[in-house]
C-alpha cells in the first residue's frame, strides 16, 4: 500500500491539498495524454522508416523534434483548418528543419492531411512524400530543408499576419542549421517588426550530419543570442512535455510584448528513441532491430496508457472532479485518442482539394502612368506610378532590400499602404524568403535587388517548393487547385552594362544564364518603358509564377507605341529589313536600332523572353543574324538550344554572329568598372560599331 510520502514522490498530491488543486489534475492529465500521443507519433515514425523505399530515416533529429512538435499539435496550442489549410486566417507552421519531416508527416497523417498510406513508401519515386517536406504534400505551404531558410518564410507569415485577419507563425529550426547567415537576417529582422505573433521552437539536440553527439563547433548560448535580438526567450528542458507546454501556453494566451518568442528546446540527437542506433543523423534499420525499437515503443505506450488510466480513475473517486474528467474526454479525442480504450485513432482524411484562388489584381487601367513617346523614362519611374494604382488592391506587396530608390517598389506601393511595402536591408536571401511567405498566402509578390545580387540557393529552393505546387494543382487526386502556384516578381535591377562605374561584383552580364538554369523561371528583359508597363499589366493579370524581370538603371527612349501588348515567350521585329537581322534585348536594342540607322536593310529584332518560333524564322530566312547582347549571350545561346532541339541536319552557322561580353574565345569572364560609353566601345556594342561590324561581315563571302 502506498504511504502519502510515496504518492507524493510520484508527482500527484494527496488527499484534501489535490482536491484544492483541479488546475494541477487538469495539466497532469493533458501532460499524460501527450505522453501517450508521444509514443503514438513515434510509432509512426517507425512505420515510415520499416517501409520507406530506402528503409531510412533522418532519425536523430526526427526524433528530438518529436516532443516539440506533439505539445503544438495536440497541446491545444495551433489553430488551424484541416479541411483547408490555404484558408487565411489560420495559423501557420514552417518546419525549416526539413530532415526531421517524418515526425511531421506522422502527425499529419494522424490528424487527416492524407492517409496513412503516404507514410509507406515514401522517398520513392511515387511517393508525394519526399526526404524534405515540400507543397506536393497537402497541408504543406513550402519546400523545406536544411539550409535556414525556412525560418524566412514564416517570419513573412507572421508580417502578414499582422494584417487582417490576424493569426500566428510557428516554425521549427534545428541548431544545425543557426550555423546558416540567412537565418539571423530574419532574426534581426522579426525583432525589429515586433512580430509577437511569431514563435520560434529551436530544436537545440546538439548533434548534426557530421557529428551526432556534439556540434561541429561551440555555439553561443542561444537566449542569449535571440535576446540581443529584441526576442522573448524560454529555454526548456525538451525531454519531457511540462516545460515545452508552458513556454507554447505562455505565448499563445499570455500578453505579447511586441517581441517575438523563441523556444529553446534543449535535447539530445534521438531523444525518445530506445535504441541508440536511432541516435545518429540518418539510419536506415534492419528487421530485426525494428521489431526490437516497435515491440519497446509499444510497451512504453501502453505503460502510459496505465499511468493515465490511473489518474483519470482517481478523478472519478471525486465528484468535484468529475468536470475535469469530461474535460480530458474531450481532449483526447482532439488528440485523435479513442476514449473508450485509449488506442490510437489515424485520420480520417479531412482535406480535400482546396478552392481555388482568383489571382486577377484589380485596378483602374486609365490610372495608370501616361507615357509620352518623346520622353525618356526610368524603370523606377514606371513600376513607382504603376503600382501606385495596382497596390489599391490588398494583394500586392512589395519587398525591397535597401535599394528601393532603384526599383521604384516602396514609393509606389507604400502610397496605398506602407505596411505592405517592406525593405529587408541588406539582407536578399531574406528578402526573397518574404517575398515567398506572400506569395504562398495568395498575394501577388515583387521583391527586387541588383540583378547579381539574387541568391541562387534561395532561388532554387523557392522553384522546388513552385513546381511541387504545380505538380499537386495538375494531379487528379492534388490538394490544390487553380490560383495556389505562386505570383513571384524578382525585379532584377541594373541589368547588363547598367551597373556601369560600380565594378565586376555589380555587373550583371552573367545572371541570366546563372538563373537560366532554375526550373520554371520565366526571365525577362526589358527595353522600353512602355513594355515595362506592359509586362506590369500582365503580371497582375495573375498565375505567372516566377518571373525574373531585368530592369534598366537610367531612363530609356519609348520604342512601343500605346498598342503594344506583352506577351510572354513572343519577340517582335522592330525594323524590317532584307540584308541582316541585329537580335537584342534591354539597352542593347536602342543600340541596334541606331545602328539600323547606319546600315540600311538590316532588321532589328527585340526579345524580351525567348521566342523559338521567332528565331527558327530568323535562322530560316537566310540571312546573317547577329546576337548584339550586353551580357555573356543569354539569347544566343537560347537559339542554339531551339536550333539543335527543333532543326535535324543543322547548317548556315556560319552566318550567325555573336557580339557579347564574353572574352575573345568565347569565355565567361568578370568586367570592370566603367561608364556605359566606354563598355559599349570595348566589347564592340556601340550602334557605330555594330553598323561596321554588319557591313564587314555583309562583305564577307559565306560557304
């Protein structure tokens, strides 16, 4: 029999002093609950791992994110809509830590995201669920991985979450990956937005990839460092569920101070696994030892089950406590428990396809900025008048870092409302994961630096999570439907000479080649500012996806009339003639049209994006074609792809020219500072030296 000293060791009190306590029974019974959704999640864990096509596991961190991520999924903690998780208005989650996916999905799974078939045979190559989660998998708004970017995004959530209606941004980062810069811009930069709507768990298990029992070099003690940030810290013991509980109800119901709050869970690489072969970074785990980890974990649950039986039976033995027990009924079942054996209960599915989204921005096109043809025009110009009209609408939101002045973003768009119009500093990774957050609740997103500027792991990473979103809108059994792509502008300034005197790290002659390798972006390059306004336009006709829109520096001439209209994939022949055809796109077109000038018969061709129908009828018609391009041959080496793809048996080369930026035989290389005079000059691009250029080779007998 048990004496009262020894009942108290074990956590409950005795007698009257419990009675005066319903608040303690009620948190213990819910700590014992999630005790038991614990080992249910970790089950599934297991489950995903013993059918996995690879049979492995990023376990170590699966498993430390396991406590965490239980207290804010069934802690009562997260509002959110199952049935449709695009709906505005809910709370969001981001796991930044992308490898500890299979607790997530366990999770998801569990609460009717998609069936608990997913969980087999995931990383196959049918599979929707991957190695790193990503928007193909319903409930999941982008792709994720190791490199701290996640965090970005749901720092964008919460900004517009600020904005009505208002919700909540969770994410959950892992140690390993606050090695990474772009995280601690988004740090500085959710402290100084006052973004209290936004908690931040750190699943700290001291291990990573390489080493899995200690970090690969010392780190600072992490409240410490989000302190310094104007951050709210807990720091917790993430082994068990008390403290992770009361940091997660201190944010959600406690007062907010205007600080963001970090979380800091301390762990350990695996913690909750019974094997310590589960420790490690990733596991791929033999028969025997899975029974082994199964037959254990299943022990432990029930055990926990028998402790929860035991409390809620001790409640039953009161009648002033015969409230609480309905009470942890009824959280059980929100905890997917059936109450009437205490077994686990996985789904069933509740989301669907999502209704779709009208992307269309309205505005007053009669509003929008008059150009006179005999003027000449900066880029800032046209995007700060136009969006002064298009961000009347709610959904257009403009990211800028530190140099708005260039992109003309900010003074147009904070016109109609300054708290979308956002200026991340100097920090473009960070900037690019806003601009992701935006455009993945809908809005229609420009975000925009100089066109070196761009970073290209970001940028990939956005394209994966896009694709994924397309994949999942073009499935016969996809969660989303029409409008969910993403509407993401990246007005890429200064684009080719336009940098000029600021040197090699600034000139952007080689961008668009880089970025022409990114899956589904649509690159742009503009050369008149009426097809600017133009191109605006048709963006805000919405689902344009990912555009990369290259942008002059300096005023330009107009060199469309008011009838222009853009379209996407569609060049247009600007002077005709018989002899030659001088192919450019931005600056460089007014460069061959007043080279045009000196040269008679020689057409003049304006590609703005690459036109295959175009350049085969270019190729066709037999006469000598010139690629005039103020950068390393971003059309040129276009059109030799449309040419091997499109043509069998390819000849005429000999009549294609190329005047570029690339070295004497033909190699990438890095220009120096210098006015756009001198640079037109040197590389040959000048319209009088075009003209000469086209002369000679018009001269020249071909083979």
């Amino acid at each position: 029999m048990s004496t009262p000293k020894a009942t108290m060791a074990r956590g409950v009190k005795p007698g009257s002093a419990w009675l005066e306590r319903p608040d303690y029974a009620l948190r213990q019974g819910i700590l014992k609950l999630l005790n038991i959704k614990d080992s249910d999640v970790r089950l599934l864990i297991l489950e995903q791992c013993r059918y996995a096509v690879d049979q492995g596991l990023h376990a170590g961190g699966a498993f430390s994110a396991a406590i965490p991520l239980v207290a804010l999924y069934y802690g009562g903690f997260i509002d959110i809509d199952v049935e449709d998780p695009t709906r505005i208005g809910q709370d969001t989650f981001v796991l930044s830590k992308g490898h500890a996916v299979a607790a997530l999905a366990s999770i998801y799974a569990e609460l009717g995201y998609f069936d608990r078939s997913v969980l087999r045979n995931s990383r196959s190559h049918e599979s929707i669920l991957n190695g790193h989660p990503g928007p193909i998998l319903p409930g999941i708004p982008i792709a994720t991985g190791p490199m701290g970017q996640g965090f970005g995004v749901a720092q964008g959530f919460a900004i517009a979450g600020k904005l009505a209606p208002y919700f909540d941004s969770y994410c959950m980062t892992g140690d390993g990956e606050l090695q990474e810069g772009p995280i601690w811009e988004a740090v500085m930069f959710a402290g100084q937005k006052h973004l209290d709507n936004l908690c931040l768990l750190v699943d700290q298990n001291n291990g990573q990839l390489d080493i899995s029992s200690r970090m690969v070099f010392p780190m600072p003690k992490l409240e410490a460092v989000f302190e310094s940030f104007n951050w709210r810290v807990f720091s917790v013991d993430a082994t068990s569920y008390d403290g992770v509980y009361s940091a997660l109800e201190a944010f959600r119901f406690g007062p907010r101070n205007g600080k963001p709050t970090a979380i800091v869970c301390h762990s350990t690489k695996g913690h909750g696994a019974l094997s310590d072969f589960l420790n490690k970074h990733k596991v791929v785990i033999d028969e025997n030892l899975m029974d082994q980890e199964v037959a254990l974990q299943s022990e432990l649950r029930a055990r926990r089950v028998d402790e929860f039986r035991a409390h809620y039976a001790r409640l039953g033995e009161h009648a002033e406590m015969a409230d609480l027990r309905s009470v942890l009924t009824a959280r059980a079942r929100d905890m997917h428990l059936d109450v009437s054996d205490w077994s686990q209960v996985v789904g069933p599915v509740v989301t669907g396809r999502v209704p779709p989204r009208d992307k269309k921005i309205r505005y007053n096109p009669n509003l929008l900025p008059k150009i006179d043809p005999k003027k000449q025009y900066s880029a800032a110009d046209i995007v700060t008048g136009a969006m002064k009209q298009f961000a009347r609408d709610s959904r257009v939101v403009s990211i800028d870092s530190d140099l708005a002045t260039t992109s003309g973003l900010e003074a147009g768009v904070a016109s109609a409302d300054q708290r979308r119009a956002l200026n991340a500093g100097v920090a473009e990774a960070n900037m690019m994961a806003l601009g992701e957050a935006f455009a993945a609740l809908g809005y229609n997103t420009w975000t925009s630096t100089f066109c070196p500027f761009w970073d290209w792991k970001v940028m990939r990473r956005i394209a994966v999570g896009y694709q994924e979103r397309l994949e999942s809108i073009a499935s016969s059994d996809g969660w989303l439907s029409e409008g969910h792509g993403l509407d993401l502008t990246m007005l890429a300034t200064a684009s080719n000479f336009e940098t000029r005197t600021n040197g090699a790290t600034h000139m952007a002659n080689d961008d668009a080649l880089v970025f022409d390798a990114i899956a589904h972006l649509k690159i742009i390059d503009v050369s008149c500012p009426r097809q600017l306004l133009s191109i605006m336009q048709w963006i805000m006709e919405g689902n344009r996806g990912l555009v990369y829109l290259r942008v002059m520096r300096t005023p330009s001439a107009v060199l469309y009339g008011n009838d222009y209209i853009f379209q996407f994939g569609k060049g247009r022949i600007l002077r005709e003639g018989d002899r030659a055809v001088i192919v450019s796109s931005g600056r460089g077109v007014h460069e061959a049209l007043a080279a045009a000038d000196l040269c008679p018969g020689v057409a003049v061709a304006d590609m703005p994006s690459i036109d295959a129908e175009l350049l085969l009828h270019l190729y066709d018609s037999g006469r000598l074609i010139v690629f005039a391009e103020q950068n390393n041959g971003y059309i040129w080496q276009n059109f030799l792809k449309v040419l091997y793809r499109r043509r069998s048996g390819v000849s005429g080369t000999d009549r294609v020219i190329t005047v570029n930026a690339l070295s004497a035989d033909g190699s990438a290389q890095f220009i120096h500072s210098a006015t756009y005079e001198e640079l037109i000059e040197a590389y040959g691009l000048s319209a009088p030296k075009l003209a000469a250029k086209v002369e000679h080779l018009l001269r020249e007998p071909r083979s």
